[in-house]
C-alpha cells in the first residue's frame, strides 16, 4: 500500500517550505535562546546603593545621570513614605485625643469646639509656607502638614461617634459599673466608632 505524497523522492511542499524556515531561523532562534536565559540571569543580580554609573563605559553622560539620579529618587520616595506615615500617625492619636477630651469635658467643648471649627476656615494649603518658615525645610514641616491634614477629620468622627452612642448602651454601662462608670461608658462609645 502506498500513499500519494509520501515516501522517498515526494515532497509535500508545505512541508519543505516548513523545513527551509527551521534551518534558516534555527541559529537565530538559539541565540534569542541564550539571551533570554542571559536576561534571567542579570534579573536576580543587585547593583549596590553608591554603584558609580560614571565609570561604566559606553555610558553617555545623560544615561549615567539619569541612572544615578534614579537611585536619589527611590531614596526620597522613602522619606516622603515615612513622613506621610509619622504625619497620619501622630495626626490621628491627636484627633483622637482631641475628640476625647471635647467628648468628657464641657468646659473643653466650650473653648475647643469653635476654635477647631473656625480653623478650618483657613486651607491647610495656605499655613505651608509658615510651617516651613517655623519648623524649617526638613522633615518637621512636613510632618505638621500631615498632621494639619489628618486632624480635624480625625476628631470631628471620632467626636461625632463619640456623640451619637445609644443612649441604652450608655445607661447599661452606668448601671452595670458603677464605680468604673466613666471607663465603661468610654468602652461603649469606642465600640460605637
């Protein structure tokens, strides 16, 4: 039994056309091989921190400044992370203890409560260029900005959730603790928050 086509001196031409592109791209196809594995390779190697890039030839001065000033702005993208985190932090816990004392003082809410209102009729935007001018181009000024931020709708929350606690929840706990009764309700209206 024979097929048409097939055996020695038959030549389907696809299939020849198929094999005269394999051994033509074959050396191509190995070499994009090896830099590919060269490329995974390279991927896992770390330069350090103060890697030169000047001394690297065939560098023009403009890749190797702007190598080298890649560096500086990973750098300063963690100051800034940490000066947003130290800001949102300390701006917080003062929100909260804001909120506190104008929640368990009269007193406080008397003098407190409009000041804290009145000072957001100034943009926090507007007090940059005296924080910088008070606490300097470093850190600090940055950090009080965050916190500027943060602050009043931190406390205002807190305070209004402090405010809005059931009013059953409240007399349970007078009732339940009596000698703890101000622990036991602050306990509750945190719960509300």
């Amino acid at each position: 039994m024979s097929l048409p086509g097939v055996g020695p001196g038959e030549v389907d031409p696809y299939v020849a056309e198929q094999v005269e592109i394999q051994v033509k791209y074959a050396g191509y196809i190995e070499r994009q091989r090896d830099e590919i594995e060269r490329q995974r390779r390279h991927e896992a190697l770390a330069l350090p921190a103060d890697f030169d890039y000047g001394q690297v030839r065939g560098l023009s001065r403009e890749v190797s400044e702007k190598l080298s000033l890649s560096l500086i702005h990973i750098y300063h993208a963690g100051v800034t992370a940490l000066e947003i985190v130290l800001g949102m932090v300390l701006g917080t816990l003062l929100g909260c203890g804001s909120a506190l004392v104008l929640g368990y003082s009269r007193r406080a809410r008397r003098w407190l409560l409009p000041a804290l209102i009145a000072s957001q009729a100034i943009p926090v935007f507007a007090i940059a260029p005296l924080l910088v001018l008070w606490l300097g181009y470093g850190m600090s000024s940055k950090i009080a900005m965050t916190m500027l931020v943060i602050y009043f709708p931190v406390t205002a929350n807190f305070y209004d959730g402090l405010r809005h606690t059931q009013r059953g929840w409240l007399d349970l706990a007078q009732v339940m603790l009596p000698e703890q009764r101000r622990w036991a309700v602050l306990r509750l209206s945190l719960i509300h928050i």
